[in-house]
C-alpha cells in the first residue's frame, strides 16, 4: 500500500502549477500566512517567491464570501498575476 505523502506527490504532478495554486486557494488557506504561502508554493512550483507574496496579499482583501464561492472563478481570477510570470502561467510549469 503507498504512503500517504506517495500519493500526495503523485496528484500534484498530475496538476499544472496554475491548478495546484488554485487547488491551496480553494482548500489550504487558512493554513498559511503570507510567509509560509510564499515558502510552500516556491517549493512546489519552482515559481519566485514574489510572485506568491503577491497573490497572498490580494488573496486577503478579498471578503470571506468571495473566497469561498466555487463560482468565483480562481482561473480567470489568478490571470492577472500572469504579468509577474517571464511566460505567463503556461510558462511556468517548465519550472517544477
């Protein structure tokens, strides 16, 4: 039987840099400060560090209720973001 953290490994593989993001924003928050988001999402995605710090804290201005509605929209929301990237979100996952 694999290990719990094999199987943690083997799904964020599967996942794009962009939908692992959307997956912490939609279910890990509350796990994170600003610190650690940026620490965590750098050690995943290979992404600079900057770039987190800077989705955390608009992350953070958004109201309770538009964190948690699934309808929001994390995809086209995390789009703005995009300018930070040499090569936008479909760049990056050449980094991982």
């Amino acid at each position: 039987m694999k290990k719990y953290t094999e199987l943690v490994n083997e799904l964020t593989e599967k996942f794009t840099n962009k939908e692992y993001v959307i997956d912490q924003l939609s279910n890990s928050m509350e796990h994170y400060d600003e610190t650690s988001f940026a620490m965590h999402m750098k050690r995943e995605t290979g992404i600079d560090q900057s770039v987190f710090r800077a989705i955390y804290k608009s992350w953070s201005k958004l109201s309770g209720q538009v964190k948690n509605q699934n309808a929001y929209g994390w995809d086209k929301w995390l789009d703005q973001f995009s300018r930070l990237l040499p090569f936008g979100w479909a760049g990056a996952d050449g980094l991982k």
